[in-house]
C-alpha cells in the first residue's frame, strides 16, 4: 500500500540577538506558504525545551510541513516555489513567503520524509486523555472544519 503524505522537515535557528524577529517572520512564512501552495495542508513550529537525557541542541527551531498527493509532487512543488521565490526577489517583484535575513540560512537543514503507514489518529492532548464519545464527536468537529477551511480555499480535497 502506497501513503501519499509527504513531511518536510526544517530545523533553524534565528541570527542572534533577532529571535522575536525571526518568530514573528517564521509565523507569517508557514502560514503563507500553506496559503499558497495546494499540496501543503499544515505547517507547524516548534521549539527546543532542554531537560531530559539531552541538555543542548545544535538547532532551537523545527517546523514540520505536511503536503498531500506524494512525495515527488511535493517536492517538484515546493521547488517550483523556491525558484520563483528566488526570480522574483532578483528582479524585485513581491512574492509570498519570502524569506529572512534574521534566520541562519548557514546552518538551516531539511530532510523530506514519506508516510510508511496510515495515520493512527490524532488527538487533542490535555488533562484528560479518556476517549469518550463527546471527545470524539470534538475531534472530528475540530477535523471537518479544518478540511472546509482548505476546500474554500483551494476548492479540491
């Protein structure tokens, strides 16, 4: 069985002394690339918390992309926005999501990775995790919204 979802894996850090500005940017950067680009469904970041068996990380940033209809449609789309991203800022055009000089492209890395199976289930994480009915019938109220959102905007699934 083939899975079609396709995660993008970005793990930065902002330049020094830039971090609210680097937040700032980064939030508007995903939401503008989800916005834009019809295979990329969710972009979410994250932040470094020491503690545990590791106390230091090379990287302080992680933002995952997910991307619907394949890992080689995903990239050959993600590519395609790279390159008029970079066109348009040469010949000095506004373009969506541009990038920042507050973030450390030096050291940025990202690895694409393929589903290998189907998506177990998603829940949304508090005090209680019991599965009853009321939290289900959430879940998937919170799962149908977010799929109209996308259909209004992109007009296909």
């Amino acid at each position: 069985m083939t899975y079609e979802t396709a995660l993008l894996l970005v793990l930065s850090n902002p330049v020094a002394g830039r971090e609210d500005e680097f937040d700032d940017w980064y939030e508007d950067h995903a939401r503008q690339l989800v916005e834009h680009l019809d295979q990329l469904h969710s972009a979410r970041r994250f932040r470094y918390s020491p503690g545990g068996a590791t106390t230091e990380a090379p990287y302080a940033h992680l933002c995952l992309y997910e991307f619907a209809g394949g890992i080689d449609a995903s990239r050959a789309a993600m590519s395609q926005f790279q390159e008029d991203r970079a066109k348009a800022t040469r010949e000095g055009r506004p373009f969506p999501a541009p990038l920042s000089d507050s973030m450390d492209t030096a050291r940025t890395r990202s690895w694409w990775f393929l589903a290998a199976g189907p998506r177990s289930a998603e829940i949304d994480v508090g005090t209680d995790l019991t599965t009853t009915d009321e939290t289900r019938e959430r879940s998937s109220l919170t799962a149908n919204a977010a799929a109209r959102a996308h259909l209004e905007r992109h007009g296909k699934p």
